[in-house]
C-alpha cells in the first residue's frame, strides 16, 4: 500500500513539474510575441503620421496621373507612327511557308472534328 502512495505522489509531482514548465515556456513565449506587437504598434503610430502627412497632396498626384493616363493612348498612337515610319518593310512572298514545310494538326482530330475535304 505504501509504495501504491509513493507511486501516486511522485506521478503527481512530476505532472506539477511538467505543467510548471509548460507554463513557463508559454509566459515566455507570449512576452515575446507582446514585445514584437509592441514594436508593431510604434511603427503603425509612424505610418500613420506620415500618411497624415502626405494626404493633402495626394488629390494633385490623382489629377496629374489621370491626365498622363488620358494621354497615354494618343503617345502610344504617335510612338507606333514613328517605328512605322523608320522601319523598313521587307518584301515577303504572299504565302510564307515555314523551311519544315506545312505540317497538320491532330488537335482537331484528337477532339473528333474532321473538317470537310
């Protein structure tokens, strides 16, 4: 019986012992994760000051860049005028045919279309 009681308080022990620990690594753990949000906390403050800062001009900077956008279609027109013109078109016979020859493509088959001819 007596050694029934030893077992019984050494189990104990050793589960007090091991929750203990748990607990210790866990509470350091969290300290750490609270130092970290912290820091995170102090950074997001700055953020926040700086775009405090910087709101103001931000409806100048959405006007300038709604006209470049406007205009980039009529820049791109005069940029493709100005290749075609500086780029000699090299005389092509009317059918290219690859140096492999024409080759057919089973893809049509392979789907059960067969067109006709």
């Amino acid at each position: 019986m007596t050694l029934l009681v030893v077992l019984s308080v050494l189990a104990v022990v050793a589960l007090i012992a091991g929750l203990a620990f748990y607990l210790a690594w866990v509470g350091t753990l969290l300290t750490r994760v609270a130092t970290t949000l912290e820091e995170c906390s102090e950074a997001v403050r700055r953020i926040d000051a700086d775009a405090a800062r910087i709101g103001p001009g931000l409806d100048h900077v959405n006007r300038s860049a709604g006209t470049v956008a406007g205009a980039l279609p009529l820049l791109y027109g005069f940029a493709e005028e100005i290749v075609r013109g500086a780029t000699p078109v090299p005389q092509r016979p009317a059918v290219a045919v690859p140096a492999s020859g024409r080759r057919r493509s089973r893809l049509t088959e392979a789907v059960g279309y067969r067109p006709a001819g």
